[in-house]
C-alpha cells in the first residue's frame, strides 16, 4: 500500500513597502504610481483601460521621476 505524502506548505512572501525619503520629502509606491495615472489621464489625455505598464525611475537629486508608460512613451514628471 502507497502511503501519500502532503503537499509541502507554500511560505507566504511577507509584505514590503518602500518609501522614499529625500529633501524633507516622502513618497512611496503607491503615490507615485498614482500621480503616473493622473498624468497619464490628465496631461496625455489618456484613458485607463488603455494604461497596461507603467514604469518608473525615481531621481531624488533632481526631484523627478522620469516613466515609461506601455513600454513606448516616455517624460517625467516633478517631486
């Protein structure tokens, strides 16, 4: 008789959150993500079903972060 094993228990992957903090200034993630949606609706005029990808590269020393929405266009916007 085949004695079955159980299944290994999968370890959850802990939570993280990332701030940053510069010039008296602090933002995280999802603020950041946030306002990348507001500029792509407000100032590129886009519409939310067509944002798929976002990318961003936060530049503390000049107070930008510049992105890459769908993989193609491209700017920045102020901290």
């Amino acid at each position: 008789m085949a004695v079955k094993k159980a299944a290994p228990k999968k370890v959850a992957e802990p939570k993280s959150t990332i701030v940053y903090q510069f010039a008296d200034k602090e933002y995280d993630q999802a603020s950041l993500t946030k306002i990348a949606k507001d500029v792509w609706k407000y100032d590129l005029n886009g519409k939310a079903a067509d944002l798929k990808k976002i990318q961003l590269f936060v530049k503390p020393e000049e107070e930008k972060v510049y992105y890459i929405f769908n993989e193609d266009i491209t700017g920045e916007f102020g901290i």
